[in-house]
C-alpha cells in the first residue's frame, strides 16, 4: 500500500472512533474505545514524525511540516490531559471535542495541502517503498510498545518505564 493510502486509512480508522465515542454512553466501552483511539494517534503521529515527515521534506513542504508537528505536540497534550481524568468526568467530553476538532484540521491539512504536494514529489513506486516503511515502522513500534501511556508533560512513553 503506498504512503498516502495508508495514512488516509488511519485517518478513516480515527474519525470512525470518533463517532462510535460520540454515541456510546457506556463508561467501559467508552474507556476502551478512547485507549484505541489513543494509541492509534500516537503510533500514527510516531510513523508520521519518524518516516514520513522527513522523506517529504522539501523547501515547498518544510514550513508546513513544521506546523503538523507543533499541531501534534497539542494533540499530545490533549491527550494527557485527557489521561489524567475518568470518562465520565464532564471535562472529558469537553476535552474529547477539543480532540476531535484538532484532529479533524490536522488531518484536513494533510489531506489538502501536504498528501497533493506529496504525490507531485514521489513516484508511484517511491510512494509504495515509503509506505512499506511506515507499516514497518508500525510494526515495530506495536510489537516494542504495545500499549502506551501518555505522561502529565504530553509526551508519549512505554507503560512500565
């Protein structure tokens, strides 16, 4: 699958999140879907930051680059903030829209700015080798860090350390 696919399909995968999180009124379901979606925007923003991002870096693609990572070291805060309180706590889904929202711009400047931009970059076959190294790069983060946790400072570490 090339990059751009597979970094649509996780966007596809957390807006579906997104909404099963908006409908359900169960606190378990509600805690095991947010752990999801948690962990599928760190691995997402790690395979981005790590692989993707500096492959794309060109001088047309570097300012706005530099704005997606500041947008995921918000996102990242948000996150532990939202770590830190109980899903039933009304500032949750207070904090959970706040979520949505940075994540669906985050995502629409991908999509519309960067993911164009990409492609006129890339070939085909240079696209399909990037995204052979982002599902690498995923794999590898699964299968070293299973499950992350997201500490007061905003900043994602491996549960245990």
């Amino acid at each position: 699958m090339n990059a751009l696919e597979l970094l649509r399909n996780d966007h596809r995968k957390v807006e579906d999140l997104f909404d099963r999180l908006g409908v359900t009124d169960r606190p378990e379901e509600k805690a095991d879907l947010f752990e999801e979606l948690a962990e599928l925007l760190e691995v997402h923003a790690r395979i981005e930051r790590d692989v993707f991002y500096p492959a794309v870096k060109e001088k047309n693609t570097e300012r706005l680059l530099r704005q997606l990572l500041e947008e995921h070291e918000d996102m990242d805060q948000l996150l532990a903030r939202m770590f830190a309180l109980d899903v039933e706590d009304e500032r949750f889904d207070a904090e959970l829209e706040l979520l949505q929202r940075a994540v669906e711009a985050h995502v629409s400047e991908e999509e519309a700015r960067l993911f164009p931009a990409v492609k006129r970059m890339l070939s085909d076959e240079l696209l399909e080798a990037l995204g052979d190294e982002l599902e690498a790069e995923r794999e590898a983060t699964l299968e070293l860090e299973p499950r992350e946790a997201v500490d007061p400072d905003g900043q994602f570490a491996p549960v245990g350390e």
